[in-house]
C-alpha cells in the first residue's frame, strides 16, 4: 500500500508513536515511556541524564557516576549560572 507514512518508533517500547512525541538525544519516546531506566519516574520537564545510552533521573544518574576521590558530582543545566571556586 503505497501513500502509507511509517510512524515513528518508541525507542523504549518499540511501539509507533500517534501525536506527541518526546525527543531527546536523537531518540524518539512516547510522553509516559520518557522515564528513568531505575525508577520508571517520568522525565517529562525533569532533569534527564544520558549514561551509556540509557535514560536516567538525576538521583539514579549520580549513583552511576564515580567522579575522581575527593570530588562530587554536581549536575548543572542549561542557562544555570555556574561560579567557580
């Protein structure tokens, strides 16, 4: 059947994608599957953190990162302003 558009693809479920579609880092997500890979919290206007292609909350991305001793991890966003010390 010719005229047929392919609808995108959830990059979670692997299901199509009708109406509002999450984009993030190239990958496409339906708006309830764009959650934490850890908690299932949906990420929907929260900070959201890429580590090894997976899709975590701030919480759960820190627990994954193991910065040099005697520094700690700090997450800073977009337009944030940053000093310093």
């Amino acid at each position: 059947m010719s005229g047929l558009q392919m609808l995108p693809e959830c990059t979670r479920c692997g299901n199509g994608i009708v109406g509002t579609i999450v984009k993030a880092r190239d990958k496409l997500y339906h708006p309830e599957c764009f959650m934490c890979d850890d908690c299932g919290l949906n990420l929907k206007q929260r900070g959201y953190f890429f580590l090894e292609e997976q899709l975590y909350c701030e919480t759960h991305a820190k627990e994954r990162v193991k910065p040099p001793e005697g520094y700690d991890v700090v997450a800073v966003y977009p337009n944030a302003k940053v000093e310093l010390v």
